[in-house]
C-alpha cells in the first residue's frame, strides 16, 4: 500500500530540514532525547528560505560533521606548553577610581594592566566592550550588543583626549557619580557626551595635534572603516535623532520611512547631520586608538597574554548591526538555552543569529571581519557559548524556549576562519563550553586547539573532583560573570534573591541549597580541608579559605587560570543575575575598592601569593 500524502509530506518536510541544519530532535543534559515541534522545525525553515536558502541547495548540502579540517588549529604560545600561567578577569564597568567619571574607563584598565603585571600575572580579562545604545544608556549589557564589530564609546577616558583641561569637569557632580554604588548610566552617558562634544569641536578647529590623534590618522580610520563604519554610526546619530523624538532607541520603534537604510528620509537624514555622524566616526576612532594604547602597554609591563576579551554570541535584533545589514540574520528567530542550571524552561537570550546562507554565499566574510575586529587588540579571546560554531538553540520570535530547537552551522568553515584568524594575529582561543554541549564538540575544540572553559563552582561535582585532572587545554575559574563572586556564593546569595523574586518556589530553592553544600564539601575535600576546618552548611566564608580555594585553582592542570577581580577585592554582590531584567541591578555593581588602594589590599596579596608560588613566572 503506497504511503499516504500526509506521511510523503512529512518525510520530504524532514529531508528539507535535515539538510538546512534543522533537525528534528537533540539530547538534552539529562541525555534524554527531546523532540523539536514541527511548528518550530517549520518556522526555523521558513527563516532560512527568507534568504535564499531553496530546498533544491538543501538537499544538495553535505550532512554537517563535527570534523575539524586539516590544518585548522589555532594559535597557543610556546611557553604555554611549559608553564601554567594566570591572569585578572574584570568588568570594565565596576573599575572604581578617583579620576574616571562613575564608571570604569580604557584608563582604568591601564592602570589595572600594571597592577596585573607587578603581581606576576600574564593577562587581564575584560568583558566585552561592543557597541551598545548611547541613545539609551539603561540598555546596558555588555552581552546584548547593538553591533559586535565597533566599540562602546562610554568607557573612552576622557582625560587622555587631546584638548581636555578641568574647564569640562563638574567636580562636585562627578564626585557624586564617582561615590555611587551602582553605575549610572544615563548621568555619566549625559555627562561624558557632552564633555566629548566640546572636545570634537576642539578637534575640528584646530590642526595642532599629538601624533596619534592628528587629523590623517582620523582620515585614514574613516576611509578605512569604509561603509560598515558609516552604517554604524549614522545609525547612531538617527537613534539619538529619534529617542529625542519620543521613539526608542532600536529601531523596531521608528517611523516606517526609516527602518531600512536605503530610502529617502535616511538619505535626508545623513545630508543634514553630517557633523553629527562625523562625531559618532570619531568617537569610534578614539575608542580604537585608546584601545591600542592599552594593549601594547599590556605588553610592555610584562603580561605575556595582554588583553582577554569575551566576543559574545549574538546582537540584539533592533540594533545597528540588523538595521544595517538586514540580510546578515534571521530576524526573526531568536537565540538562547535549552533548560540548564540557570533555568528549567530555558532561556531566551533576545539575541538573532546570523544566517548560514549569508556566511556560504560571501564565503565566511561576514564571520571573520567581526572576529578580526576584536582580535586586533586581544592576546585571547573567549567565544562566549562557543557551541555556536556548531549549532545555536534558537526558537521563533514570542515563542518561548521550551519550544526551541537547534540550527547547525557549517562547523568545518567556522572553525576554519577561527583557526586561520587566531595564527594570523596570535591570539589564543578559549571557548566557553558550558550548558548543553552536544557529543564529539570538546574533542573537536582540542584538535582545533580552542582552549576549553573549567568553572570550578560546575566541576565540583558532589562525588568528588580533581582539579590536577581538569583539562591541560583550558582557562580554570573559580566562577563566571553569571554567578556571585566567591563570597556570595558561599552565602547562597543568588538562591536567597532567586527564592524572593520568585524564580523558583521554596522546595526548588531548597534543592539548591542542598546542591551548594555538597558542591562545596567537593571543594573543600579537593583543597585538602577537613569538615573541623570548615563546615560546608556555613553561609560565612573565612579569608584563609578564599585563599585556599583560590591555590585550589592555580593547581588545576589547565594552561590559564583567571582570578575574579571582584574575589581579590573581596566583594559579594554579582554582576548579572541570569533570568532577572529590573528586579536586580544587573551590569551595575561596581566594585567598592578603588584600583589606586587594590595592590595593597591585604586580601588580594594573600590571594596574588599563592597564584605565584603555584604559576611562578619564569
């Protein structure tokens, strides 16, 4: 008996989707295998076919592999091989000191550089420094990006821009920014914009500058950055343009006639604000040069690594980089998490991702200008959910993650770019390789030599753990950005918030907790401890444990091991906590020491002692 048309249809739907990279079913970290609707499975293709993916170019795509191509592996330095090095992870924004203006600037983390390296680290770690929305400060996570290719302007130091003199200071004002708690980013973004505008018009008038800041060097940055840098910043002017006007700052929420870059009302636009967009080009080349300034300082006081930056996963889909590129994504998808530790229906990061068709059909060009632009500057960089080479989660536009499924890449050409990009600039690779990894994706990342990513808080599995057995080919930590700092952790601070924002219900906050004794009994048992030195129930963390949990850390096998800034400094609160928007102060919390106090902290001397008796510097 022939099939039924209904079955034909399903099975050559299947085919369809199979070869697009769409397939019907994943494992989740349970290993339970987990269908994908064919409402999703439908809407992921129609996605795709939006731009120009036919179903006669599917069906002749090769099955993707998880193979690494001959030759693709990425750049480690000798002396790694050797000796174990570690370095300082930061948020540029929680940099606290008495000359930035309320939040922590590229002088800053000069300055941190130098401590850095007088402790004998070999590396600063910094979050991500992407183009986000000056129109709109509050928009403020350095993982939801406008656009991954230009830089933040808000963390420029004003007072190493030629031209700056005390006239453009309010002292009382930036006092009063300097001594909050929490950045705020609408009154230092006010403020520094319009102490930049002077400087700008200081620029334009007169010719009479420093070498690196001279008027060519600015010619040649704009002719450089050619079209993509305009776009950028044209789109900038208009959202500035249109929050004055009462609309947002993304463009979803502008008039009709100015959601696309070609038409008539942007070209009116650009021609009447010419100077303004001329500032915007400006800023990103300030951004570039103090930028280099910092990375080859890095170097010359001694940090063998320099600069580590995070690159992350996605851009947010009413930004500058969607609006000017339209055809690079699939607007209408999303990226996020299958239910994991930090949620069990999953997440939905409000990320798109970028089309597999456009990254065929211009030959992985789009890809590896994103990664170059970062990398110029970086001695590593860490691909924030690094599975994305592979495959992302993804789900319909307001269809929520439980509903999600996997779109696959074509891990040969991505990993192929990464490898060849990472020789040419010798940037050493990290992928953070944590939530649902799929089978076969670690052993690939080490053939590629992509270092992988060990979260010690994740490894200390309540049976026991060994961190001399954690992967050579590694960066160790104790946490990450998305968990409190060795304090808080230790006193259930984010289980506490969780519990009282609703979250998660009491018996689950008590499962929590129970998992955090035992994960710390874990710690404690691999770091030597016995239950009458510390009892694992105690919420209060004594400072001789954090320093011993900390040489725990250095003795892991990994080649790098990045010591929180906020753990030297011995703070509690987290940067960011997964889940929530304006029920906690997420990308706010600065840190309470100044840097100019940091290096005698007797906290983070202990801590930096024990980091150099294990990683010595040769």
């Amino acid at each position: 008996m022939p099939p039924s048309r209904s079955t034909s249809t399903d099975r050559a739907f299947d085919r369809l989707a199979e070869g697009l990279g769409v397939p019907a079913n994943y494992q989740d970290m349970n290993g339970e295998t987990r269908e994908v609707s064919a409402n999703t499975r439908q809407a992921i293709v129609k996605a795709l076919e939006g731009t120009g993916t036919t179903p006669d170019k599917a069906l002749n795509l090769s099955p993707p592999r998880l193979s690494v191509p001959a030759g693709a592996s990425c750049y480690i330095p000798h002396f790694l091989d050797d000796t174990p090095v570690w370095g300082i992870a930061a948020q540029v924004y929680e940099l606290n000191s008495s000359r930035n203006w309320g939040i922590g600037d590229l002088a800053d983390v000069r300055s941190l550089c130098s401590i850095a390296a007088a402790a004998g680290a070999d590396f600063v770690g910094l979050s991500p420094l992407h183009a986000l929305f000056p129109a709109e400060p509050e928009r403020c996570s350095p993982y939801s990006p406008s656009n991954r290719s230009f830089l933040n302007p808000i963390f420029l130091a004003l007072d190493d821009i030629p031209g700056f003199d005390d006239d453009l200071c309010n002292a009382e004002q930036l006092g009063d920014l300097r001594e909050r708690s929490f950045v705020d980013y609408t009154a230092v973004t006010e403020v520094k914009m319009a102490a930049l505008r002077v400087l700008w018009q200081r620029f334009s008038e007169s010719d009479d500058q420093p070498a690196r800041y001279r008027k060519d060097a600015f010619d040649a940055f704009r002719n450089e950055g050619g079209d993509p840098l305009f776009g950028h910043c044209l789109f900038e002017a208009l959202s500035f343009e249109m929050v004055a006007n009462g609309h947002g700052s993304g463009w979803h929420s502008w008039p009709e006639a100015y959601r696309q870059r070609q038409g008539a009302a942007v070209e009116a636009f650009r021609q009447s604000h010419a100077n303004e967009i001329d500032f915007l080009v400006w800023l990103q080349w300030l951004m570039n040069v103090q930028l280099g300034d910092v990375r080859d300082h890095a170097k010359q006081v001694g940090l063998r690594l320099g600069l580590y930056f995070d690159f992350a996963v996605g851009e947010v889909p009413d930004g500058s980089s969607t609006w000017a590129t339209p055809d690079l994504v699939l607007a209408d998808l999303r990226v996020g998490a299958p239910a994991d530790i930090f949620s069990d229906t999953g997440q939905d990061w409000g990320l798109v991702p970028l089309s597999p068709e456009a990254l065929r059909t211009q030959k992985m060009k789009p890809y590896r200008d994103l990664l170059e632009r970062t990398m110029r500057y970086a001695g590593a960089l860490r691909l924030d959910h690094a599975m994305g080479i592979w495959q992302l989660f993804v789900m319909p536009a307001g269809v929520p993650a439980t509903e999600g499924g996997y779109l696959r890449y074509r891990f040969e050409d991505m990993v192929q770019v990464v490898a060849d990009l990472s020789r040419e600039t010798q940037t050493v690779m990290i992928g953070e390789d944590l939530g649902n990894v799929p089978d076969g994706f670690r052993p690939a990342m080490d053939q590629a030599d992509i270092l992988g990513y060990r979260v010690l808080y994740f490894e200390a599995e309540p049976e026991g753990f060994d961190p001399a057995a954690l992967t050579a080919k590694a960066l160790a930590c104790l946490s990450t950005h998305d968990l409190p700092p060795l304090r808080g952790w230790w006193a259930n601070s984010d289980i506490a918030f969780g519990e009282a924002q609703g979250l998660y219900d009491a018996d689950k906050a008590d499962l929590l907790r129970d998992d955090r004794v035992k994960r710390k009994h874990s710690l404690l048992k691999a770091a030597g401890k016995p239950a009458s030195d510390a009892d694992p129930a105690d919420e209060a963390i004594s400072e001789t444990l954090i320093v011993e949990l900390h040489r725990l850390l250095a003795r892991s096998a990994s080649m790098l091991a990045a010591v929180r800034l906020a753990d030297l400094s011995g703070e509690e609160r987290s940067s960011n906590i997964p889940g929530t928007s304006t029920e906690y102060p997420n990308w706010r919390s600065k840190l309470q020491l100044p840097l100019e106090t940091l290096a005698e902290f007797p906290l983070m001397n202990k801590i930096v002692s024990v980091m150099q008796a294990e990683r010595p510097r040769d």
